[in-house]
C-alpha cells in the first residue's frame, strides 16, 4: 500500500532526526541555520520580512564560499539588486548588500558555529511584542548556546521526511518558499508552486500527498507518512 503524506499546518513542531551539514568548501549551497538554544531557524521577518530573527519553521538560506571559514549568507528576501544578503552591523537585516559572515567551530562534537558578521556574533535576542515572545537576530560579543548555530543541508532535510511519523515529525515548510509567519496572506501565492514541487517529490517516492490548510496565524506545515 502507497505511503499517503499528509501536510498539516500547525503552530509548533520540532524538527527530530536530521544531522548537521558540512560547509561548502566552494561555490554556493541550500542550508538551513538552527539556534541552538531556542532550536528554532534563521529566517527574515517581523518588519516587512526584512528583519533577522528565529521561528519554528526551516527557513532555506544560501551560503557561498568566499575563503575558509567565510561565507555570504543569502535569503530570500530582496530589497532591489542585491540587496537580499544577512547583513552586516549590530541590527540584523536579511535584504542587505552580501556581507562576509566568518563561521567558527565551537563544538567539534555537534558542529555548532558561532557567525561572525563582523560586528559580532550573530545572536538570538528575546523580546516581547504583542504580548508574544519573540527572538530577533543581533550581533553581539554573546558566545552561548544563544550566538550557536547548527548548520543543515536541504537535502539531509528532504532525506528525513522518508522515515518522518507522529511521534518523529519533520517540519517541510520550506517547500513554500518566500513567506513570513507574522504575514499570512503572503503565504497563499506559493501554495500552487509549494504543491507541484512536492507532488513531483512524492511521485518519485512513490507516496501520496495530501495538502490539507488551516487558517492559523503561525504556519508551520508538518509531513507525517499514514500507512
């Protein structure tokens, strides 16, 4: 019998089972970048999109090779031209011009990094709006599990939605593409391209996929295989 793949929104998942990535040692590669401490991603959001902070949901960013240890960090957010890097400074941006951001190994067991963007360490810094918790991206002189992040490769991700299940979910958000979790409307123009992509996936899996949508205000979209 066909695996049926059913992709549920939801407000919060934990992503289980998917190991850390080794750098690009050239060119250019698909990775997401995980907090260690809040284990949540890198992302832009909040103002416009534009602002560096973690979510839940995976948020694909671009790394490219510049020298060892160093590397631009490209999102998916463009503010013109090229203007659509992690940016450089104390206030964290993800449309500005390509910064070099110098990535250091300070858990050779886990391969944690600390991301230098040459003001500081990129760090997760909570705050309240709204009454909600938040953590927005700054740099600072912080070398905690706050400034440590996990690197993971779109591939290793898409690799672990073949042994996801309710109790081992996998967050796939990251199939949709440009959206941000304070902005849902945002969210309802990648639907057709999220569905193609993963139906051209699951065809090749041999699974059935199911999209089933819910208005939430926080979208997080889970893959649980049903047998």
């Amino acid at each position: 019998m066909k695996r049926k793949l059913f992709l549920l929104l939801c407000a919060l998942l934990t992503m289980i089972g998917v190991q850390a990535a080794d750098l690009p040692a050239s060119g250019s590669g698909e990775y997401f970048i995980k907090n260690v401490e809040t284990g949540t991603f890198l992302k832009g959001d909040m103002y416009w999109g534009t602002k560096a902070c973690v979510w839940d949901d995976p948020y694909l960013l671009t790394l490219t090779y510049v020298s060892e240890g160093v590397y631009t960090i490209k999102s998916q957010q463009n503010n013109g031209g090229q203007k659509q890097y992690i940016s450089s400074g104390d206030d964290v941006y993800v449309d500005a011009l390509a910064a070099n951001m110098t990535f250091t190994e300070v858990d050779g067991e886990n391969h944690y990094f600390t991301i230098n963007n040459g003001t500081g360490n990129l760090t997760a810094v909570s705050q309240t709006e709204d009454g909600v918790q938040l953590y927005k991206v700054m740099a600072t002189s912080e070398t905690s599990t706050l400034a440590q992040w996990e690197v993971i490769s779109k591939n290793e991700l898409i690799a672990a939605l073949d042994v996801a299940s309710a109790s081992n979910p996998v967050v796939a958000t990251f199939f949709i593409g440009t959206k941000q979790t304070s902005t849902f409307p945002r969210l309802l123009p990648v639907f057709p391209t999220a569905s193609t992509e993963l139906s051209a996936m699951a065809t090749t899996a041999g699974i059935t996929v199911e999209i089933i949508t819910t208005r939430l205000p926080l979208q997080v979209m889970q893959a649980v295989p049903r047998f």
